[in-house]
C-alpha cells in the first residue's frame, strides 16, 4: 500500500534525538510512505514512490500530515473505580486528609481495583485504551499498582497482556507494586518492600514466563517519593528487579528531591520520570546517562500546579527528552498525547517541533522499542497516523480537541 | 421521542444564576426527557415519564449523563489563513514585533480573510465550527472582525448567516469591526471609529434587515483595550450601536483596565467579556448589573500566561458569570467548551456544577437567549447532549479529550 500526498510527511528518521538535536523531524513535503504488511518498505517524495511502485494500491491524503504514530510512555491506564466526587471535594477546597477520611485518594481505586473481576478491569481500561488509539498513540506503556497485594496485580498484568493481544493499541506493561504501600502494611513501609522484594518480583518473573514467554519484559517501576517509597527502599527493589533480569525505570523527583534521578542513572534505569525537583547536579548526571528523562505535563496541568519539568534544561545539558500523559484516575485523566504537545509547548517550553519527537521517536526510547517504532523508515512498523492539518505546527498551536483522522496499525488502517 | 434512563438527567431549570446560586444542577436520577419535535414537552423521572407516555419511541442511554447542549457566547470562530509558524516564532522567543515584521499577528489574518472568497470562508469556518458541534456546542456566538472594511464584514456576517441556516449549530452573529484598526487607518484611529460609527453600523443595519429580516438581530462589540480602542472610542461605537438599536457587547479588561467594564454596565450591554484586569470596584459594578461576565480561561491558557478572571470575586458580589472559549487563530485555537470547563474548575475555582451551569444556562443568557436554550424544561428547543459519562463531574475532571456521544439539536439526533 502507497500512502502519498502528504501534505507533510514527518519521518523523524534516526536515533532517538538528544539535547538540542530534538526537533529535527525529517519533513519531506508532498511524502509518500510504502508499506508492505506490517512493515514500512521505503518512504521518500510521492514523485518518486509513485513512479518506482507504479502498481501499488493508493491512500490519497492530500493536504493533510502524516507521522509515526505516538508512543505513550508512562501510564496509570489500567484502574476500576470512579474518582470523579473526590475532584470536586478538591475543588471546594478539601484538604488531602479529609478526602482520604471520605474515602478517596489512592486507596480507594486500589479498593475498587482489587474488587474488579478480570472482565469489568478489561472493559473499564479497554475503553481508555480506545482513546487513546483514537487520538493517535500506537503504543503505550501501562502500569500496574493498584493491586498491591500479589494476585490483584498479576490479575492485572494479565489484563494488560489480553488487552495487548486484543490490541490495535499495543502495551508495554510495567509492574508497579510500589506504587504505593499496600494498606495492610501502612506504617510497615520496609516490610511492604521485603514483601515486594522477597515474592512479589520472583512471582512476576515465574508467572511472566509461563503466560507470555514470547513477550517483551515488563519494566519494573517504583515511585521514589517523600512519604512513599525512600531512597534505600527505591534501591533495594530497583536492584533486586535488576538482578531478576527486569528492565528499570523510576517515579523521581516529582514533589521533593530524594535522590531517585541519580539512583535511575546509577542502576541504568531505562527512564527517569516526573522529574518536576530535580536539581540542577541531577540534571547534569542524567544529561550525561542513557537514562530518558520523561516529562509529565499533565499531571501539574491536572493539579492546577504551577511548576514543571525544567525541560530546556535538560536538554541543554544534552539530555533524552520525552514526553508521556501520565493517565491515572487521580492527578491526570487524559489519554491525549496531543494535548500533552499542547502542555509541553507552553509549560515545557518546546517547539512543537521538539515536543512532537520527544512524544515519538524519544518516547520510544523510554520504553526501548526504538529500533522498531517512533518514526517512519524502512524495516520499521508501520504504526502511522494521519492527521487533518496542513502544518504539523498546528500541534500545540491547538489544544482541547483530536486532529487524528485516521490511525494506522502494523499496516492495518482504522479510520477515527 | 422519549430519551430516557439517563445516569443522571442535568436540567439546570430555572433563570440564569447568580453568585452563590450558581452550579444548581437540577439533577434528576435515572431521569428522562419527552422531545416533540423540535421542542422539550416534559422532563421528569425515567419510570414517570415511561408510564405517562407509553407509546414514545424511546432511546434508552443507560449509565450516561444527559445535558442541554452547551453554548458558546465568545468566539472569532470565522476567519481565512495559517498562523501556526507565528505560534512556533513566538515559542522560539521571537517578540510581537518580530512577528508583525515578519507579515503576522492579527493582520495576518486580516489579509488572508479579506482575500478569501465566501466559499473558501465558509469552507474553513464549516470544519471549525463542526468541531465546535461535535463537542457538544449546540449553538455559538460567532464574531466578525477579520474584515476591518465594509465589504469583508458584510462578507463575513453574509458567511455566518449561511452557515446558520446550513447548521446544524446554531449561531448569534456579533459584529465587531472595531476589532482593531483596520491597516489603512494605522495612527489614525478616531478615523477609523468614525468610519465605524458613520458608515458601517448603518449599513450594517440595512444590509441586515434586507438579508436576515427575520432573525435575532447581530450584537455590536468592540474591542476595549489599551492600544486598540480608548474608552472614549468604544464609548463612541457603542452609543452609537445603541442608537440604532443594536444589543451592545464588549471585550474588557483583558489585559489592562481602562473602564471597559463600568461602561458595559452604564450602556446596559449584554455581556462584558474577558475581565482579567478588572478592579474590585468594577466587580461591584457588574456584579449589580443585568450585564454578563464572560470568562474565556483559554485565551490565558494559550498565551501560557497565569492571570485569570477573578471568577470567584465576581460570583461573591453576586454576578452572573459565564465561560467560553474565546475560538481565534492568534491566542486560542479551541473549538471545546469541555476543555473551557477543564481550566474553569484549575484556574477560576469553580466547581464542576458551577462551571457546566456557567457554559449553559449563563452563557445563554450572554447571547440573550436564555429563554429559548441553555437548559432542559418543557418549552424549551430541544438541545441536548449526551455524554459517555456515569457522572457529570467528569465534566472538568477529564481534560483533553471529548466526551460527548451524541447531540441532539432541535430535536435531531447527531451521533459523533
């Protein structure tokens, strides 16, 4: 299949882009891109394409841009439960304590989770996952976390892996049984890690290799925060994850600087996320690691905070930027990664150039599949979406509302 | 039509709300609403209207939330031309007078909209204002403005009547050729008023009454702004207006406050629009006025700038506030009055209620129309929407995506 007339076509070929390298996206005016199956065959100017695949069937789209399709690359998507009462609570100025005494925060949708049949858990994710198909993102990381007790997680790694399989949407899942500490173990923080540490990681490890032995690893995640997990617990599970063979990433820096950006780039963690306090030493060290530097605009933007992910300094000490949504039932229920465009141009202070990549071919990297998707070249997936603007700049430049038209899935096309 | 078992029926009955009343919902549980026509006939509870009228053909939306449309008082939603390079110069540092230099800003688009035909205007303001639809605006106040000369208005209001009658979202010209100074008057601006004042508003008076002898007469509105047009100017323009029988407008304190607000009070305007630097005495003023606040919480969001309309202040002095969503290619591309909800509840304090009584019931009464739409009571047009939510508070909770399921408009069904 020959898709031509691009008005752009926004390749963002080559390495994931560090520092000020971010934003060059590849534009080949009037584009065409060859796809063959599930694979992207070869990509250049509709002239050309056209005359040396004469007999290729066609997908017109003129006037509009085509790009790699958006990868999400930290998530909360997969809760049952409903937090929509506790936002008002917090609107009419209850305080933090009051809404958990009403029974909100956290622990509530880790109650209703927990409750959820495998079923109800499915169809309640499957319809966010939809969403944010149709606004584009191909393939997006997932976490688990609120389970925290061994069979309410693995019931939800299960989820994540049938609603892979489902798809079109596809998941990367990350186990996050230190999300929080579960409410058995409430004041017995270094237990609840033991606990982790001891059976639930060597669980996950058996049970991944008995249900999904052909599947990409999970990530394992921890969220690194005053009050949450300290510096030695964040340690202590990253390392024995580490030594099972799981791939690292980490909650860091998010309200308070604890230590958890340099504990990423010590243990080599795949990404480093959040990153609101993060000093300018830290900012430093990890400019210099492997480590991709995740920023989270949503979530600020949903608590109506006012400080973000010094952005410009990371990349201007050379840093992997990319960007993720953060959808979660608490701080931030959006499944748009255009609108997280439209966050990290006015907040991060991006060109939509710039935060277009960080939201592809770098989001790719911070959950390590850039080798086969985040940009359009030959080998590569053919996860592309299709968008109904003349300019590419029009992400950013326009917030609140969906401009995909139509999303294309290891080739398959599913029209928005 | 009987559309019944809707989660929660939102009528908002009842006069627009003022201060402390506002977010007065009117929710009826499990409810139900009888259409006849184009016109509500009777809104009740589901198993009270079953029984009274058992012979309706029914649209069961169980486990979803049922509203009257939403209104959208304050948009610039037609115009011709691409700004989206000026939004990329403007991240990179460029300042306002690079861009101008550079052929951007507001002339930009007047040049490009003059140069459009009433086709291409048309074409382009079509797409936006089907967005606007698609997201639950069942009817907008839409502006001219981007003419700036007697033909281009009349082009534009020409447009607008079209598309009107084309629907299926219903409009409320404005004309608002006291937009800017037009570029052939620069420096020259009490020439231009005059212009305005002597020239345009008779004849946009006559033109109307010859095209539109049988619809709700255009709003007048000006643009009162330090650098635009003094108060002395709009003072001008609006008596004038006035006199010849035209519903008054204004754009007031946006940036700073020259008196926009205690003239839209003296002149018994509809609405006052903006009111970001208004003083605690203009509040007072307003706030005992007949005249609506309009709150655009986008134009800020755009601009990533961090002062907002002291909402709570004015609803405190007992005023009538409303939102919109300001649509426009310089400051706020953004067709959803959902997204206008979502920074209502961050950056104006309101509560999910406030902010959805705020884009219905209150933003009709800004386009005078309050008798006719903005709620869900026997009599009244049959614009309604349906959202794909258990519970209102979603509303404002959610960001970035659109909820809507389907809209009815004049008693028509739109599934989106």
């Amino acid at each position: 299949m020959l898709i031509h007339s691009a008005s752009q076509l926004i390749t963002i070929a080559g390495a994931p882009q560090r520092g000020a390298e971010l934003g060059r996206l590849g534009v080949i005016e009037d584009g065409a891109v060859l796809i063959k199956g599930d694979t992207i065959a070869d990509v250049g100017s509709s002239q050309a394409l056209r005359t040396q695949y004469p007999d290729e069937s066609t997908l017109d789209i003129s006037g509009r841009v085509v790009m790699p399709g958006f990868v999400d690359p930290h998530t909360h998507a997969i809760w049952a439960g409903d937090r929509s009462a506790e936002f008002e609570m917090r609107l009419q100025g209850k305080s933090y304590m009051e809404i958990m005494a009403a029974g909100g925060g956290i622990a509530s949708t880790v109650r209703a989770t927990r409750a959820a049949s495998l079923k109800v858990l499915m169809n309640e994710t499957r319809q966010r996952l939809q969403r944010m198909f149709s606004h584009g993102t191909t393939t997006a990381e997932v976490k688990t976390g609120y389970g925290l007790h061994s069979a309410a997680e693995l019931r939800m790694l299960l989820a994540l892996l049938r609603l892979d399989l489902e798809g079109p949407l596809e998941i990367a899942a990350t186990f996050l049984g230190a999300h929080a500490v579960a409410p058995e173990y409430q004041g017995r923080t270094d237990d609840y890690v033991t606990l982790v540490c001891d059976t639930m990681l060597p669980l996950v490890k058996g049970w991944w290799h008995n249900h999904a032995p052909f599947h990409c690893y999970p990530f394992v995640d921890v969220f690194c925060e005053k009050g949450v997990f300290d510096l030695d617990q964040s340690r202590r599970i990253l390392e024995a994850s580490a030594r099972l063979g799981f791939p690292l990433k980490i909650h860091a820096d998010e309200f308070a600087n604890i230590g958890g950006a340099s504990l990423a780039v010590a243990l080599n963690a795949i990404s480093a996320d959040h990153l609101v306090a993060t000093s300018a030493e830290d900012i430093q060290m990890l400019a210099q690691s492997n480590t991709v530097a995740v920023a989270l605009p949503c979530t600020p933007f949903g608590l109506a905070e006012s400080h973000y992910t010094p952005a410009r300094e990371i990349l201007e000490a050379g840093g992997l930027l990319a960007i993720a949504t953060d959808l979660n039932p608490g701080t931030a229920w959006c499944e748009s990664m255009q609108f997280a465009i439209a966050l990290a141009c006015r907040y991060l202070h991006l060109t939509p150039a710039q935060a277009i990549a960080a939201a592809t071919i770098n989001a790719a990297a911070a959950i390590d599949r850039s080798d086969r998707i985040g940009s359009l070249e030959p080998g590569k997936q053919a996860d592309l979406i299709v968008l109904d603007i003349p300019d590419y700049r029009h992400l950013g430049y326009r917030f609140g509302t969906n401009l995909v038209q139509t999303v294309i899935k290891k080739g398959r096309i599913y029209p928005i």
